[in-house]
C-alpha cells in the first residue's frame, strides 16, 4: 500500500504539465505559508494574549498598572514582546512549547485567582529561568546599555546599572516584578518545611546518622527528654548527630564537634569555623569530652576535638541530608535572587558569610529560625568548607 502511494506520487502526471504543477505548487507554498506566518503573527498581538480569563483576569491588570503600558511617550511593550523571541527559529520553538499549555487550560490548572496565586512562584520562576539563558535579550529588544545616558539617572540606581553590566549580570536579575506582582517567595520553602516536618513526625527507627531541621532543647536522660521544658541547652538546625541508643519515642544522640580553648558554653561544626552545633548551660560544660586538641596554624588558637551525649525527643529531625540542603537552598534563593543575581554559596568563606548575612538582613523577611538555618547552610556549603557535612 506505502509503495502504491508512494509510486503515484512521484510518477508523472499524464493530465497537468510539469511547468503547471511547479506553479500551482508555488502558489499553494505561498498561501499555506502566508498563512501560517499571519496565524503566527496573531498569537503575538495582545488581543489573543488575553482572550482567555486566566491572564486577562490577572497578570493583564497588573501590566497595566506600570510604565510598559502607559508612559509619557506612548511607547508600549506588549506581552509578545516580553515572552516571545523575536528570532524566527526561536519563536517557532516558543510557540511549539505554548502548545503545552493548551492541556492546563483545559485541567483548570490556573482557572481561578486562588488557583493561579498557588502557581505564580512556579510560573515566575519558568520565566526567570527562560530570561537568564537568554540574557534577558527580550529586555534587551529595547533597552540598549550602549545607548543609555547614565548621567540622566540617578547615582546610585547608575552605580548599580554599570557594576551589574560589569559583571555581566542580566537584567533579569535586578529587574523581577517590573511589569507584574511579584510572588510570595516564602511559597516554596514553607512548603518544603513542611514536608521535612512531616518526614520527621514519622520517626527514625533504623537510621543512626539524622540531621535538626530547627533549633531544639537536648536533655541529660530520658525522663528529661520525656518531661519537656527549656532542657540543658540547643541543639541548632542543620547540625549533625549520631543515635546512641533509643528508648521509646527519645533518643540518645551524640553530638561531635569543636570547641575553641575556654569558650566551653559553645559546640562548633567545625575547626575555627564560627558555624554554631550547639549551645551549652554552665550545668553540662562538664559532661563535655575531649577526644584531641588541637593549634589552628592560621590564628594560633587552641581547639578541642570534642563529643557530648544527650537525649532528645524524636522530632524534628531526618535522615535525609539531600533535602535538608535543598531547603537551605531554597531560603537562600528565595531571600537574596530578588534584588540581584544569586551569588554562589562559595563566593565567601563561612566566617565572612555571618557579616554579609548581617549586612543584608533588614532586606529579607525570614524569621530567626529560618535566618539561622540559612546562615548554616551557606557557611557549610562556603569557599573554605566545600559544602562538606563535617570535617576531621
């Protein structure tokens, strides 16, 4: 049948000329392509961008509350010229992908204010993503660096536009939520809280290595632990420990670490790194023991190698480091990506990380738990420390 379809096309015809042919072929090319590329063209026009509810209900009212709808000048950006390539290849592709889109439409996925709220991280996120590989080239359809007048912006705002050109950072990543809301970025780490509080509250039976996910009171035995209370002092979040023994829902943990000569109240993660384990009442400073000590060679300060058992209730803690990190990441990309291009954890050493933290805390919302999990995460996964869980 393939060949009989086949050999009929390719056979020549015995009613129509060839010149025929190639001219009727021509035309009908001419037609399917002059309308496809109007079809295409149609789809960038902001009429069929709002056709449907879902973004003329939402993102479209927020556009037109900023300066890309209405200026001075009367020059507008319309959503093609933000979401879609201007580069034919690429905007062929984008329209291929959109086609996607057409499932959660039809799922409801976005149907509804409460609905579409839910997504608008995710669905920012796509969008970021899509502007950084890109370059924010879709900004850069209009807004040239070489053509811009510096000394008609404000100093500090030029200050900011020449270092970020620079350093090749993309306008993307100063310039999020400058035509609609941006979301609550808290969205994805609460939810992934969550989940780890959730994992926690089905215990650890069979796991010896398990990891806080917040701060928690440590006790000196079991019916401490049992009794509750403000403890014998903290464990803090993301610190290691090892299940010594268990006795129903309590555990016996051992906490290894540091301790810097005569500060006797603090357990370290590591060697002459300020990364805090745990904090000590003056009652336990003796239960603490010295396994070695040692001379840090760069400050000449004397450190123990040290362990303390305690016992605590089997909550808020999990086996699973990977996600306790991804966490930590998620904070970190959801507090410092919004003004700027997100640094790489290593860009500092985990010392230097407790300043720089500082310096930009009135610019984040996180509470104080979250904050001090955050400075861990980044202080473990700095320059000096190569993200390694602990050291020898």
């Amino acid at each position: 049948m393939i060949a009989k379809i086949w050999k009929f096309f390719w056979s020549p015809s015995a009613r129509y000329s060839l010149g025929g042919l190639v001219i009727a072929g021509g035309v009908l090319g001419i037609l399917f392509w002059g309308g496809f590329n109007t079809f295409m063209e149609y789809t960038n026009t902001m009429e069929f961008c709002i056709s449907c509810h879902e973004m003329r209900d939402n993102v479209y009212q927020e556009y037109k509350q900023t300066i890309h709808y209405s200026n001075r000048t009367g020059v507008q950006a319309i959503c093609s010229d933000c979401h879609v390539p201007k580069d034919w290849t690429r905007k062929l592709i984008r329209k291929i992908k959109a086609s996607g889109e057409l499932y959660h439409k039809l799922m409801g996925t976005i149907g509804t204010k409460e609905k579409f709220e839910a997504r608008r991280l995710h669905l920012a996120r796509n969008v970021w993503k899509t502007m950084e590989e890109t370059d924010s080239i879709e900004c850069r359809n209009c807004h040239s660096s070489h053509a811009m007048k510096f000394e008609a912006q404000k100093p500090k705002s030029a200050e900011i536009m020449k270092k970020g050109f620079a350093n090749g950072e993309t306008c993307i990543a100063c310039h999020k939520g400058i035509a609609h809301k941006l979301p609550d970025m808290s969205q994805g780490y609460l939810v992934m809280f969550e989940d780890m509080k959730k994992q926690s509250s089905k215990g650890n039976s069979d796991q010896d290595t398990l990891y806080t996910i917040e701060t928690k009171p440590f006790f000196m035995d079991s019916a401490e632990a049992s009794d509750g209370g403000k403890g014998s002092g903290r464990l803090m979040s993301a610190t290691e420990v090892k299940v010594v023994e268990r006795d129903g829902d309590k555990l016996k943990i051992r906490i290894n670490g540091w301790q810097q000569d005569k500060v006797n109240r603090l357990i370290y993660e590591l060697r002459g790194q300020r990364i805090f384990s745990a904090v000590l009442s003056k009652k336990v400073i003796d239960k603490v023991v010295i396994e070695k000590t040692e001379v840090d060679p760069d400050t000449e300060l004397t450190w123990h190698k040290v362990h303390l058992d305690v016992w605590v209730p089997n909550n808020s803690l999990i086996a699973d480091k990977e996600k306790l990190w991804e966490y930590g990441s998620e904070l970190f990309n959801a507090s410092c990506s919004v003004c700027h291009s997100l640094p790489s954890p290593s860009h500092s050493l985990a010392n230097q990380w407790i300043g720089v933290l500082k310096a930009m805390k009135r610019f984040i919302v996180l509470d104080k738990e979250q904050y001090r999990f955050l400075q861990k995460y980044l202080q473990m996964h700095a320059k000096d420390t190569g993200g390694a869980a602990h050291h020898g």
